[in-house]
C-alpha cells in the first residue's frame, strides 16, 4: 500500500529543485534543448488542450516532431490533424499513425513514438498512463489525473512503475515550471515568511472557456457526455477537480504536503438547464493539512460575477502571494520575465530526456487531484473526508459499464446527507 506522507516528502523535494533549476537557467527554450536526436511523439486526445499541447510541445524543442495522433471522436481528430499541419516539417503524422475510437490510445503508443501527450479527458488518464510506462514512453500528462480514488492510485503506481524504467512524467501544473512561482515558492521553502499558519486558493471565475455542447438528437448518451464532458463527473471530476486543481496544487507545492482532511459545500445555481449535465458550480471547502494548518480553497463558475485565481500563504513572518511576492520581514517582488510556461513545462520534458536525468511529477499531481476529490466528496456527501480514508479505503470509481457509443444514464446532482459515500 502506498504510504502518502513519506511519498509525498520526497516527491515535493525533487520537484522544487528541478523546476527551480529550470526557471533559475533563464534562458530561451532552444538554448538549452537543442536537438541532439530526434523525439518523435504521439498525442492522445485530439480537443482544444490536445491540439494545444502539440503546438507548445514542438514550440518547446528542435528536433521534435509530431507522428502519431488519436482521438474516440473522427471529426475531433480531423480538426486537430487540420489545423497542426501548418506546423510544417515538424507534422509527421499520416494517414497511418491517425487513429479512433475508444482504442486509439494503444495506436498511437504503439507507433513507434518516444514520448506519449495524454490529453483526453481526466477519466481516461490512468488507463493511458499505465499503457504509456509499460510500453517504455515517456509522457506528458494533463491535470488533473484522475477522477476517483481508484483511479488516483493506479496513477501512482504506474508513477512508481516509471522511475524503476528511468521515465519521465512531466505533469500539466504548468505553475510548477513558472520562473515567477518557482523563485517566490523557493523563497517560502527557505523560510522568507517563517512557519506557515493559514492559506487560501481561489479560482472564482466565468465558464464561457467551458461552453456547454447542446445535445445532437443523433448522439447516444455516450457520445454527448464525452463532447460535452466538462459536465459530469465520470469525465471531468467536477470543476474542483478539473480546473481548481492548480490552486490546489500550488498550495501542496507550498506545504510539502497534502492535506489531511476536509470539510465543504457546495452546489448549482446557474447551471440549472440539462446541458450542464450534474456538476456544481461552487465550492467552499476547508482543508486541514498537517500541523493543524487550514487553507480556505474557493471556486466558482458562473457569469457576470466578481473573479479571482490566486493563492495567499501566511506565515509567522510575513505572507507571500507564491506567484511573485512577499510581505513582511524578508519583502520580496519577482520583476524578471516569464517565459511562457505552457512551453517551458514541455522544453523541461525533452531537456530531462535528451540529458537522461528523468522528471517524473505523477506522485504530485496524484496528491492534488486526490486534494480536489476530498473536496468534492466532502461538498457532494456533506460529510468530513479523511485522507486516510480517501486514499486507503474509498472505493469510489467512476468508470462506466462498458466504453460504447450507447446508454449512459446521467447520474442526479449529489445531495448532501443523501450522497453516498463508496
């Protein structure tokens, strides 16, 4: 059994140094991944994100081309393929190495490629991670990495898995491999505000990036829910999870640790209409991390409101915003640049495989989209969840009947006192 805390200490420590080392280089993506052979790669999840990726992945390095794509639904897969072909030489991907269907993933790491973009929906990521590392590729892998406890899991042990084979796991956090964030998280590891006493996350925002997908009298359940999957959970694990897990993530970047509890609310006030699918649209949830540390975490989608995506940390002294700055007795402001770090987090992939010195940031992220699913349960159930509970004991796991275009019923919008706990 995987024990959480001891994972963790370690898994925070390698991250911090190597993406400080990264960000501290300050130098230009091609400086310092130059091609010394050529990578070839596949992406898995051919949307807006998957299409994104690529186009950063290539920007990242020379000599990185792309060969292999795959997607379930054809016409993602067309529009993706149409629109990377501009990149020119750098698209390699044929007629051959273009896959669909609920199998494509398996193409795709069998075309002969290095390195595997896992950028399908959450629900897919462990089976795609674990097909990835037994084949021997390395991977990027959006966030978050799951959607229920047994799926967080098998994402470690596949983790796990990748640094017995030397591979690397570079993760979506892309705050991770930010100069800004990395220099002012540095600073708090060193004690700039001292011992750390409160914290609080925020991603309190519009949702028009996450246009619902009107339903096609033509489409099966399945099919809707996977173009429309953002609104439900066995896809996306609900927006605390899907999207709040940055913040998240930072604050376990900060703490060194994941919390050890959770308590929460939420529901739906906006998303009334069924093209939203079951999904809340806030949630409050205090999380308490070790040393009796409480971090209040917010998010919300709706219109036409007041937003805010940040994080504050509160120390003994002084508190910092682990962005850019710090108050108190060591102030402190980044004011260099920022390279772009959609990019970076793809340049220090290839940097790490081409020099053999392996990243691997599964456990992390493992750790923080657990944080989002404590929180979601919590509001879901309206009960406390535990972390010992929630990664040793939940059986909860999303995955449907049977991956075919047919029925799906959608499951009712979770009531608290009534959600049952698995």
């Amino acid at each position: 059994m995987h024990k959480p805390h001891a994972a963790s200490r370690r898994e925070f420590i390698k991250l911090s140094a190597t993406a400080s080392m990264a960000a501290l280089l300050a130098k230009p993506y091609g400086a310092y991944a130059q091609a010394s052979n050529t990578l070839r790669v596949g992406v898995i999840g051919c949307g807006r994100r998957g299409t994104d990726a690529v186009q950063d992945c290539l920007k990242s390095s020379d000599g990185v081309e792309l060969v292999a794509m795959g997607d379930v639904l054809p016409d993602k897969l067309k529009a993706s393929r149409e629109k990377l072909a501009a990149l020119g030489e750098k698209f390699k991907a044929t007629d051959d190495t273009c896959f669909t269907g609920f199998d494509a993933y398996q193409k795709v790491i069998a075309s002969d490629v290095d390195v595997v973009l896992l950028t399908a929906p959450p629900t897919f990521r462990p089976q795609h991670l674990k097909a990835a590392i037994e084949a021997g590729k390395h991977v990027f892998m959006e966030k978050p990495c799951a959607v229920d406890p047994v799926g967080v899991r098998s994402i470690i042990e596949s983790s796990e898995l990748a640094k017995q084979k030397n591979l690397c796991i570079v993760c979506g956090t892309q705050r991770r491999h930010q100069a800004c964030y990395v220099e002012t998280v540095k600073r708090i590891h060193d004690g700039a505000i001292g011992d750390i006493t409160a914290a609080h996350c925020y991603w309190i925002g519009d949702y028009d990036y996450y246009a619902a997908v009107l339903r096609d009298p033509a489409w099966s359940d399945m099919e809707w829910q996977l173009r429309n999957w953002n609104y439900f959970t066995w896809l996306s694990g609900d927006h605390i999870v899907e999207q709040h897990v940055h913040n998240i993530d930072v604050i376990n970047w900060v703490m060194q640790s994941h919390p050890e509890k959770a308590i929460g609310m939420g529901g739906r006030q906006q998303r009334t209409g069924p093209e939203f699918g079951h999904i809340y649209d806030h949630f409050a949830v205090e999380f308490e991390y070790p040393n009796g540390v409480r971090v209040e975490s917010l998010c919300r989608q709706m219109k036409g409101l007041s937003s805010r995506v940040a994080e504050n940390v509160v120390g003994t002294k002084g508190s910092a915003n682990p962005r850019e700055s710090i108050l108190g007795a060591n102030p402190y402001k980044y004011e260099k640049e920022t390279p772009n770090p959609y990019v970076q987090e793809h340049a220090d992939l290839i940097q790490a495989i081409r020099a053999n010195t392996p990243i691997n940031e599964g456990v992390g992220l493992a750790e923080s989209t657990m944080a989002g699913i404590m929180g979601r349960l919590a509001a879901y159930s309206g009960r406390e969840i535990s972390w010992r509970w929630i990664m040793n004991a939940s059986k909860l796991d999303l995955t449907p009947p049977k991956y075919e275009m047919g029925s799906l019923p959608v499951p009712p919008v979770a009531i608290p006192g009534e959600y049952e706990l698995v």
